[in-house]
C-alpha cells in the first residue's frame, strides 16, 4: 500500500500544482547550459499577439549588452533565453501613488498581467518592480530551471526599472540602459554610484567609507582610467560618508560606460560563476587506443581578445606554456604515475590581480600510468579553485583560505623577495588558516600556493 498512497498523493499534487509551461527561444547559443551564465528574459504585459515584439525587444536588450564592455569581450560565457509568458492585458500597473513625482505622472492604470509588475513601488515613481517573486520563480522552475539571472522585460515605454534577485525594466528609451545597469545590482552586486540612501549604503565592489588610498579596495586603479575616491551626496548636495572610484560609470547615468572598478567586479564574478576551460582531452570517458605521442587538449571559452594563460607542467617540471595542446613522447614519462597539470588564468587588462583577495584558479590534472610495456591508463580531474589572502596589505596576522570542488588542500608558502622560504602551512577546503606574521620585517613578500607540486598562483603580499 505504501508505493500506492506515494503515487496517489504525487497524482493528487500534480492536479493541483499543475506545471505552467511556456515556450522557451534561444536568443544566443554560446554553448552547454551548465558551462555558461544562463541569463533569462521573461516578458510581463504583452499579450499573446505581442509575443513577437517580446522576443525582438529581449533580443536587441541582448545585442546592446554584448556590444558594451566588459560583456563584447566575454560574450561566449553567457546564453540568452526568452520565456514567452502572455499577460491577459497590455502594460503594466500605474497607481499614481509615487511621492517623488505629481502623481498622475502619466495615466494612472490597473492592467491584468501574468507577474503583476507596477510602476510607483515604494512610492517610488521609476521603480517599476514585481513583489510576485512566486510566481517569477515558479515560471523559472517550470521552464528553464538552469537560469542564472532572470530579467523581467515589462511592455511599458515610460521609464522604469529595478534591480533586486530579478532585474526588471520597461521597453521605453534608455531601456536597454536601464537593463545593464540593474544587471550591475541583481547579477554583479554592484552599488549605484549616485547616493542610493542610508538604507542601501554598505561595503561593495564600487562603495566604500575607506578614504586611505592604500588601504581602498581599488588602490591599485587610483590614477588610472580617472579612478579616485569621491564622496557621494544626497540629492540636496548634502556630503555623505561614503566614497565611490569614478563620477561617470554607468552605476551613476545611462548611456556612459562601467568604469574600471566596476568593469574588473564584473569579470571576477563571471569567473565565479564558469570555468574557462569548456572541455579538454582525454578526458576519463575518451581514454582508448593509448599510443605515442600523448595528445592532451584544451577547449577553452577564449575573452575576445584573448587573455587566457596557461601553464603546463610534467611531474612538476614546466613543460609548455600559453598553448592549448601539447603532446607527450615516450621518452617524457617516468616509470610509474607521472602528473600531467595545466592552470588556467585570465591576465586581462581589466584585472588588477594584486587589488584582489581572491583568485579564480582553474586546473586540468592529467595522472598516466606508465610502466615498460606502455600507458595502463589515463586519469583525468578538472578542478576550481577560489584562493582568498586578506588583509593585504597585512600587520601581524594574515588570512587564507580556499574552496575547491574537489581538492581537499593545498600547500602555502611565504618567501622573501631574494628566495628565502619564511613559513609554509597546509589549507583546508573551506577553512579559515591564520598565519603569524609579526615578525616578518616591512616590505613585499611571494605567497604561493601549490596543489600537489604543482604551483597554482602566486600573490603579492605586502608586510606593514
């Protein structure tokens, strides 16, 4: 009885919570949906006859993104999909209940549409947002479960828009604007960099209440690219004790670009969020037919221009470097389990790695079992690593720590800058590992971390 009743009540559930489906369109392919930054258009106010203009409006949203940078130079990390979800009504609510405009600002209107989108939220006239989070996520869940970041496209010309676990914005002038600068909130936690009030001022990539331009966390771009430390206002001009790196980016107007800061978080979470290296071989099913030369290859997900580096080692002797296939003779293997690694690291121009505490480290470890009658076999691990060294710079105690998917610990080791070995420890996935460093003298230390032996990065420390 007790497998009837489970299928009975399962029967029971799906009568009553009935998946709502929608059709889904591809808007740009840029490869598998679990190796890319999934991000999902959704319209609200467009009926069933406007679901045409939907994918046109999500698809020149797309165009315009992926024409500005950081996003030209990263398109193939991102697919773009459209949810066609029809509204019963055209538009989108206006309640004419905004405190900041004189209200009617335009018609006032109650509009029957599918998430239930309105103009004027928090009083508010411009924040165009949907409290309906159930109803955006069960769409979500029924029809393109892998989303990164949805984005509500609501068919609505006058302007609007909110950023939130779902951007949102209306389809007027500027929207596409509106749509990069609240992917900036909901998808890269990025802060306005006018005053977004009392309430919403915190620490993050691009705000800060640090004025010490060697201790900001973007001291390695003041100078640069007209990054400095300026001081917000609220609207009335009155200094507030927060501090952004640019006076133009678009986290302050539409139609400027992301200045350095903001540009260097937006590439630092895309790497976060997905791998570089898309597939390599041989891989633990492709492993057949072992015979000399070794081919060993790297597909990897290239920025436009290239800035992807990578280091090649055989049992921890460098072997080739900046290359995406390598092959390996008889005469390179010892007896036994050689160790094939690479390391993949992006040196963009848009990265200032030593601002950074933390590294997106990526590995392929290649193990070949080789004895005097040829290859036994090949095994094959890919590996991410998230490296984090704080402060830096640091006075007595410093901070490591790591996650990997499947690497359990590295080693440590602090050097001087003539050679000399001056600590090493072992890290734990995912713990904390504090360092005593009170008796280093004043200046500029190497920190490297290892897997095995292989070195996966080295960072700059600096002893205060």
């Amino acid at each position: 009885m007790k497998p009837f009743l489970c299928f009975f009540l399962i029967f029971i559930k799906t009568l009553q919570f009935s998946a709502q489906t929608f059709d889904v369109e591809a808007i740009k392919d840029s490869g598998d949906n679990d190796k890319r930054i999934n991000l999902v258009f959704m319209g609200d106010g467009y009926t069933t006859s406007e679901l045409d203009k939907f994918i046109t409006d999500a698809t020149n949203f797309s165009n315009s993104l992926f024409s500005q940078s950081p996003f030209s130079e990263y398109s193939d990390y991102f697919n773009v999909y459209a949810i066609k979800v029809p509204s019963n009504e055209s538009g989108t609510d206006h309640p004419a209940t905004a405190t900041d405009v004189t209200e009617p600002f335009f018609d006032a209107a109650v509009v029957d549409t599918y998430f239930n989108t309105s103009f004027d939220t928090a009083g508010i006239h411009r924040l165009l947002y949907t409290y309906d989070s159930a109803t955006v996520y069960d769409v979500l869940a029924d029809n393109f479960p892998e989303y990164d970041q949805p984005i509500i496209l609501v068919n609505s010309s006058e302007y609007g828009g909110a950023g939130g676990p779902y951007a949102t914005s209306s389809t007027g002038n500027n929207a596409d604007e509106i749509v990069i600068h609240e992917l900036g909130h909901s998808l890269f936690d990025l802060k306005d960099e006018y005053y977004p009030g009392d309430v919403l001022a915190a620490e993050a990539i691009n705000m800060t209440q640090e004025t010490n331009t060697s201790l900001v966390k973007w001291k390695n771009w003041i100078g640069l690219n007209t990054i400095g430390i300026y001081q917000h206002e609220d609207f009335n001009g009155n200094p507030k004790p927060w501090y952004r790196p640019h006076e133009t980016c678009k986290m302050r107007y539409l139609g400027v670009p992301f200045c350095a800061v903001c540009k260097e978080g937006i590439i630092e979470k895309i790497h976060s969020l997905v791998s570089p290296i898309d597939n390599y071989s041989p891989n633990n099913n492709t492993i057949d037919n072992l015979t000399f030369p070794l081919d060993f290859q790297l597909d990897l997900i290239n920025p436009n221009p290239n800035t992807l580096e990578s280091d090649w080692t055989l049992n921890a002797t460098s072997f080739a470097t900046n290359v995406d296939d390598i092959s390996i003779l008889e005469t390179d293997l010892v007896e036994g389990a050689n160790t094939l690694t690479t390391v993949i690291h992006d040196n963009s121009p848009f990265l200032k790695v030593d601002n950074h505490n933390s590294f997106h480290v990526y590995s392929v470890t290649w193990t070949i079992n080789y004895s005097s009658l040829g290859v036994d076999d090949i095994e094959s691990e890919a590996n991410n690593y998230n490296i984090s060294l704080y402060p830096n710079p640091a006075n007595n105690v410093l901070n490591l720590k790591f996650e990997s998917n499947s690497i359990s610990e590295l080693k440590v080791e602090i050097i001087s800058i003539d050679g000399k070995r001056l600590t090493s420890t072992t890290l734990s996935n995912y713990e904390n590992t504090l360092i005593d460093i009170s008796k280093f003298s004043q200046g500029i230390y190497i920190t490297n971390f290892y897997s095995g032996n292989v070195l996966l990065v080295s960072k700059r420390l600096i002893k205060n």
